[in-house]
C-alpha cells in the first residue's frame, strides 16, 4: 500500500524547490569533478546548466512516452507510469551529462517492463530500436544494474490507475452522475499530461487520480464537488482542505506545461556531445576499452562504429527514429 511504501517514504518530496536543490547539486558535482575539461573556458559556455540540463530532459521526456506510444506489442499504461518514475527519479542522482538521456531512457521502459510484468524478451524490446540492436542490446543490460541501484533497488511503483477505477466505481454507486465511464477519455489524456511534470514526485496516486477524474468531469460540463465534499470526504473534512490544494496544484503544473524549443534542444545536444562523461559514452574510445578489459572473448565485442538512436534531434519531434 502507498502509504508505507518507499514511494511515499523516499521518493515523494515536498515541493519543487527540493527537486530544483537537486538537480541543481547534480549539475554542480558534475561539472566540479570533471572542470579541468574545460580548459580554461567558460565554465558555462562548456558545460550544460542545471536550466538547459532540464530542458534537455523534457525534450526526451516526450521521446520517452512516444517510445512508449509506439512500443509493439502495445505496452500496458502501468509500465508508460513506472517508466517515468524511473526516468525522473534517475535524474534526481545523476546529471545527463554523466549518463546520456537516451540511452537510460530505453533501460527505464526495459526494466519497467520487467518489474510490471510485461514480458518482452531483450531482442523483442530492441526490435523497437533503429540502429544496431545488438549494440542496443549491449547498452539496455549494461546500464540495467546502475539504473537499479541508483534508484535504491526501490523498483515497485504505485501508479494512479487503481484510485482512478475506484473512484469510477463509486462514483457510478453513490454519485447522481450518468455513465461516469465517459470520463476515460479525458481522464487519459490528464494522466498522459503529468508525464511531462513533476507530480509523480511531489503527490500521491489518489491525489493525482482525483485531479485527473475533477478535470474530465469539468471538460464533460459535469460538477463532482457536491460528491467530494459530501460523499467522498464526509467522515474526514479535516483532510479536506489539503487534497483541494493538491489538486489544484497538480491542475495547474499541468496546465502550464509548455513543450521545449526544439532550437534550443538541438543546441544543447551539441554542447552535450561535447561535455558529456567519455566514460559512460558508448562511442568512445575510453568506453571501448573498459568493455575490452570486460570480455573475455573479443570476437563477442559490439562493432566499433555502431549506434542505436532513440531520437535524432535534427529531424521533426514527431519522427521518432525508434520503431521500424
């Protein structure tokens, strides 16, 4: 149950500016430890901004659910959920420098495969990868235990799908409301929308169930208040007033999301190309040596020149160069 799960105990914070403080430290111990790569530049003409960090982040936030979207055979929306967890939670550790969003992308939908129980072999996941799926292969595996331990080995996730059917269900049973089911459209549609925030991070399941069920029933010019205040919350008013703030605040992150400049997320790849950790970058020599130091058997080593994309940057947001 979420209220004594380590969801609630080390994954939901309080506000935005604790995820700022975060990402903020991340961005800084990142560029502390690797400055000398700078050369004498400007530290922040070379290295990536906590503010271009984030942006860039949003932009694969997006490529991540249009995997999700087109990902055969069709991915449950209980796994879409736990792989934003992961993704978002990923990020809260580590900066995008050290770790390239598109290559933890993939290991988040691989494992939240797994933890969800959607089961889909290693080669069916990356049959969903243009490029060389075995390098594609090689980079999902390789990052499958540093994903898990950077999330704490914390993996199971509680999503806002049961709260949504219960409060369908009795709203059908005590509510005045005709065909409640009708809302599911909308009700989607929210849900898909707090993908690209942060309240995943900041509010409970049911708090995120309840906006998105109030919101499709305004967009149905249905009023569900008299339901909430009276039915829903009328052995316990105290509670009231702090699950209408969630809401509203949930609401509103929603409502506000703005998509990110597709010029500027180009620029900001380039200087990534540029800045990121050689270490951890699969085209690199330095990489290629470590794999070296790691097989046994060379002839079993991935092509030199090969690589997987998740998205090219040069083409349209919508060309997504994932799936066949």
């Amino acid at each position: 149950m979420y209220p004594v799960s380590s969801q609630k105990r080390s994954w939901t914070f309080a506000n935005e500016g604790q995820l700022m403080e975060f990402r903020v430290e991340q961005n800084s111990k990142y560029i502390e430890l690797h400055e000398e790569e700078a050369q004498g530049r400007d530290l922040n003409e070379h290295f990536l901004t906590s503010t271009e960090e984030r942006l860039l982040l949003k932009q694969y936030e997006i490529y991540l659910f249009d995997f999700c979207r087109r990902f055969e055979p069709p991915m449950p929306k209980c796994v879409v959920g736990t792989a934003f967890h992961y993704f978002k939670r990923f990020y809260l550790n580590n900066s995008p420098m050290d770790y390239h969003p598109k290559e933890i992308l993939a290991t988040c939908v691989f494992v939240a495969c797994k933890v969800e129980e959607f089961n889909v072999s290693i080669n069916q996941f990356v049959n969903n990868i243009k490029g060389d799926r075995n390098k594609a292969t090689d980079i999902v595996l390789s990052n499958e235990l540093l994903l898990i331990g950077q999330l704490n080995y914390y993996l199971t996730i509680h999503n806002p799908f049961r709260p949504i059917e219960g409060f369908l269900i009795d709203i059908k049973t005590r509510s005045n409301m005709q065909n409640p089911d009708r809302l599911r459209p909308h009700i989607d549609s929210f849900i898909d929308s707090t993908y690209y925030s942060d309240a995943c991070l900041l509010h409970t399941p049911s708090q995120i169930a309840l906006a998105a069920v109030l919101h499709a029933a305004s967009r149905e010019q249905e009023n569900l208040d008299s339901y909430v205040t009276d039915l829903l919350f009328v052995s316990a008013r105290e509670k009231l007033p702090g699950l209408i703030d969630a809401v509203r605040k949930i609401r509103i992150m929603v409502k506000q999301y703005q998509q990110p400049d597709r010029e500027k997320v180009k620029a900001i790849e380039k200087k990534l190309d540029k800045c990121r950790n050689q270490a951890n970058n699969p085209d690199s020599e330095l990489y290629k040596e470590r794999l070296r130091r790691l097989y046994t058997d060379e002839d079993d080593m991935p092509a030199e020149d090969a690589s997987f994309h998740i998205a090219d940057v040069s083409s349209d947001t919508s060309a997504m160069n994932i799936s066949q």
